[in-house]
C-alpha cells in the first residue's frame, strides 16, 4: 500500500476550507470504533461481524486515498524518508517494547484473566496458531502501515490544516486510541484497558511526532512495527495459556 505526504511534491497542495479537513474527520474518526464494536463484541466470529469489521478497515484507507485523488487532485506517493528518522524510529519501538513487557511482567497476572483471551480465542479462531500466525503477519507487515498512513499523514495533517499546529499530535493519538480502546475492553476489564489505552496513546503522539518531523510514514512503521511483536507475542502466550 502507498503512503502519502505532503511534503514530498513539486507542487503546492490546492487551498482547502478549513471546514473540509473537518469533514474529512468526520467521515474517518467514528468509522474504525465502530467497526471494532461489531466486529469483536456485537458480533464475534460471525459472517456479518467480520464483513462490518473488514468494510470499516477499508473505510478508514479508502478516505485518505479518495481524498488524496479526487479532492486534492495529487497522485499517490511512497512517503520518502528525505529527513531520515530511522535510528529515532529503531530506539523508540524497542524502548517501547521493552516497556510493554516489564508492564506486564509487573502488573499483567493481576490486571489479565487469561480465560477471556482463551474464549475470544475459540470465538474468533485465534486459537489455531497459523490463524494466529497469519493474523499478527498482516498486522505488523501491513496493518501498521496503514494506521501510520491514515492516522499520521492524514490525520496529523488535516489536524494541521484546522490549525491546530503541535496539537494535532494529540489530536491524533486521541484518534488513533479510540478504536483500540473499544478493542480492548473486550478482553479487558477497564483497569487493563486504561493502562493500555495510555500505552496507545503516548505511542501515537510519539509517532505523530516523529511523523511531523520527518514527513514520512516509515520512521513511525518501523517503531510500529517492533511494539506490534511483543504484544502478539503476549496475546498467544494468553489465549493458548503458555509459549
């Protein structure tokens, strides 16, 4: 999938209302919770759940890309990394992983109930490892590109174009959180899901920023990409009950 920036073209972008990234917001922010919400706890492991669940996830591609081509009128482009970003993007997911695992070393046996995850498991069909397997595949190798794609270059940049200038780094990381909160609170209970809310949260200003520094997605892949192993990892060792 390509990602996108602004900053890497010939020509400046088109002049936009304000209220036009605010549309464009609109249209992407409730989709991707609402699509969680069905797929995982309306309607787990059924036809019409998963049908939602995939629909909402092109949902949340098809706006930027739409919005790329037929509103700003510019092509597509790969989000080259001309500011580099790669050593902070390295250090900054394997800083991020090596939290993730002490937290839950510390406070995941009290916080996690290891039967929930084994139910939703059975549920959803992540209890067979090459179901599994080949569901963290697509979440490291392309569903990380996708959440930088929309909700750094996108939202970030929409945000900006609202003027809300280093704001937009919260504002996206609200975003982003959003849905994984509603993901969350199925196997969790709320004090689980805060503390890994706030783990989303200060993950997603921390690549937001490292997005408006770079303009480009792929320093913040990469560190996406790291925190995305230790968490798989973990959620294998809770639905099945051991490595």
């Amino acid at each position: 999938m390509m990602a996108m920036t602004a900053g890497n073209l010939q020509r400046p972008p088109p002049v936009l209302p304000r209220w036009a990234s605010g549309l464009a917001l609109a249209l992407l922010l409730p989709v991707p919770s609402i699509g969680t919400w069905i797929g995982l706890s309306l309607l787990p492991g059924q036809p019409a759940g998963r049908a939602i669940f995939f629909l909402a996830k092109v949902w949340l591609v098809a706006v930027p890309v739409l919005w790329r081509l037929l509103v700003e009128r510019r092509p597509l482009s790969g989000s080259p990394p001309r500011q580099g970003g790669f050593m902070a993007g390295l250090w900054l997911g394997l800083g991020i992983a090596a939290l993730i695992l002490a937290v839950y070393a510390w406070l995941g046996p009290s916080l996690l109930d290891p039967e929930v995850f084994r139910r939703m498991g059975v549920a959803t069909g992540l209890h067979h490892w090459p179901v599994y397997l080949a569901g963290a595949l697509y979440w490291v190798s392309v569903n990380s590109v996708l959440e930088e794609m929309v909700w750094r270059w996108f939202v970030v940049e929409r945000c900006e174009a609202l003027g809300w200038g280093r704001w937009s780094v919260l504002a996206s990381a609200a975003g982003f959180t959003a849905h994984h909160v509603v993901a969350l609170r199925v196997y969790c209970a709320w004090p689980a899901t805060l503390l890994c809310a706030l783990g989303v949260f200060v993950g997603g200003a921390l690549w937001s920023a490292l997005y408006r520094r770079t303009r480009s997605v792929w320093p913040g892949y990469l560190s996406h990409a790291i925190v995305d192993v230790p968490i798989f990892a973990l959620g294998w060792r809770l639905i099945r009950g051991g490595w």
